[in-house]
C-alpha cells in the first residue's frame, strides 16, 4: 500500500481534522475580529482596541500547540501505513457519535492480544461491520500503535 496523502488523512482521521479545523477556526475568529473593528463603527471599535492584542496571542498559542501535533498525527499515521507490520484483525466495535465513528479492532501479535481504536470522521471511511476481517499496520516497535488499513486507502 502507499501511503495516504495528507488530504486523505485530514478528511478521515477524527484526530488530525480536529485540530485542522481548530487552527483554522480560530484564524477565522481573528479575522472576523478585525475586520468587525475596522467597520464597526465605535463601539466595535473600542472593543477590538481591548481585545485584539489578547486574540492574537490566543491565535498564535493555539496555533503554536496544534499545528505541530497536526503535522505529528500525519507523520505517525503515513510512516505506520508505510513501514508498518501488516496483520490480521477483527472488528469488535463499531460506535458511531454524532461527528465520528469509531472502530475497535483485534489483533495477536506474538501471542498477546491487542485492542485498537480507530476514530474517523463520518463520510469519510467505507462501513466496517462487526466480525469483518480488515488489515492493521502495526508499528515496528510499538504494538500497541496500530491503524486500519481499510480506514486510509483511497477510494
């Protein structure tokens, strides 16, 4: 398999398009801010001349923490589907939530039985049932790091 690209990851991973649409959102926020002090007349105004100093550091802080655990999530995530061990699973769980769904699945590696969680975003991956047989790529040195391959391919 080749490794998912990036868009594919930021539209299926629950984790990596959380903190997208957080980084996002607050420059979204800023913006709005700005442009609202600009053209809103005096009230607005005042307000942005309070506010907007302490925005921007809460945009820069946000975006400080977010944008390298965004690019940390997509690293983790190719290099496990390039390099990783492939083995066979069973899915467990199947627990849609009103923005995710996530799939629990199964593995043994060298006699000891592993359980993952995969979240994903509605929309974005092909339905797994129940019993169904799907592939993990497992981490070299970590077991417990694993990921569904089915849930990343490009379809």
């Amino acid at each position: 398999m080749s490794a998912p690209t990036s868009r594919t990851i930021l539209w299926r991973d629950f984790l990596a398009s959380a903190l997208a649409r957080v980084g996002l959102g607050i420059w979204g926020f800023v913006i709005l801010f700005e442009l609202m002090g600009r053209l809103g007349g005096a009230q607005a105004a005042a307000i942005h001349r309070y506010g907007s100093a302490n925005l921007w550091m809460l945009a820069l802080g946000m975006s400080t923490l977010a944008l390298p655990l965004l690019l940390w999530r997509i690293s983790v995530i190719r290099r496990v589907l390039l390099e990783g061990r492939p083995l066979q699973a069973k899915v467990v769980q199947c627990q849609e939530q009103q923005t995710m769904c996530a799939v629990w699945v199964e593995y043994v590696l060298e006699g000891e039985t592993y359980q993952r969680r995969n979240a994903v975003r509605h929309g974005g991956p092909r339905r797994l049932q129940i019993g169904q047989q799907v592939t993990v790529m497992v981490a070299p040195n970590a077991p417990h790091v694993g990921f569904v391959r089915e849930l990343y391919e490009d379809s």
